[in-house]
C-alpha cells in the first residue's frame, strides 16, 4: 500500500483538501506538541499556540517550499517562531516559585528523587536562553538533524552546534549545583 508522502499532503492541504489537513495533523501533532510544551513548560499556553501553528498549516500551506525543507522542519519553525513571540511578550519566570522542594523535610523516596530531578531539569531548560534550549530541544527531543534544526532556528550548523555546546555547559553547571536533597 502507498503512503502519500508529507510533501504530497502539503500540496494537497494548499488546495483545501481537509482529508490531508486531517493526515498531516495526525502525523506532526504530537511532535510538535512535544516541542512547545517543552519550549513553554506551560500546558495552556502550549494548546493556544499548537493550535496556531496548525492554523497557519492550514491557512499557509501555499507558501511551504519543498526545497527549503521537510514539512515538519516547517512546522517546527512555524512553532519555535510563535514560542519566541510568546517570550518576548510575558514577563521573566519566577523559577525560585517553582523550584521549592515541596517533600516536608523529610528524606524523599527514590521516586521523589526522580521527579524532583525531572523537576529540575524542566527548570533547567527553560532557564536556557530561548535560542540555545530551542537548539537543544529540536535535536535532543525532537530528534532533528542539525541541518534541520539549523534551517528551523535560520543559523548555520557551525552556528547550531555551537547554540548545543553552549546550552550544554549551561545545562551541566546549573544540575550540578546542590538542591538540597542531601
């Protein structure tokens, strides 16, 4: 059986065919999810621009050049360029409200150990500067090659690379800071 391809269903989705709008959703809307949810940290505000970014799918196909990139590098860059927009308009987190050790004192658990370190992690990331937990993220979680993850971020490899090198460090300096678990 043929599976038409992304690049198909795009053209497709450019001439008002619901049916492709309805694949191509099915096939990038977990991804791309993933990538805002992870970007933002926040599920309400994720939704809200998920939902946009298969708006623009929807009402922007006809401008997607196959020869610039793959749909989902496409939807991807649609995604990071709303999450940037979204920063630029919110005030700065408060990660000390977010990062108290709500476990009463006590010695937590291995399983509260393991949510705490996720806990960090997650404010690790969002502590990044945009561009550099942008870069991790794309080819860390959503597994883009650093060709398409430097295409969605509009920087060259050598520039990616060193957005990943810089965001690493970042991440290594602030998880090997104590928490306080000890």
């Amino acid at each position: 059986m043929y599976e038409v391809s992304d690049k198909e269903l795009i053209t497709q989705v450019a001439h008002g065919c619901r049916d492709a709008y309805r694949q191509l959703l099915q096939r990038q809307l977990p991804a791309v999810s993933r990538y805002v949810a992870r970007m933002l940290g926040q599920a309400a505000e994720t939704e809200d621009i998920v939902q946009e970014v298969f708006l623009r799918l929807w009402t922007q196909a006809q401008r997607y050049d196959p020869a610039l990139a793959q749909v989902s590098t496409w939807l991807h860059k649609i995604a990071h360029n709303l999450c940037i927009d979204y920063f630029r308009k919110q005030q700065p987190l408060d990660f000390e409200a977010h990062s108290k050790d709500e476990s009463g004192g006590s010695e937590p658990d291995a399983e509260h150990r393991s949510d705490i370190l996720q806990k960090d992690v997650r404010l690790a990331l969002l502590d990044l500067p945009e561009r550099q937990r942008s870069a991790l993220l794309l080819c860390h979680f959503q597994e883009l090659s650093n060709k398409e993850a430097a295409a969605v971020l509009e920087i060259s490899v050598d520039a990616l690379e060193s957005l990943l090198a810089r965001a690493r460090r970042r991440l290594r300096s602030t998880l090997e800071k104590p928490h306080g678990l000890d």
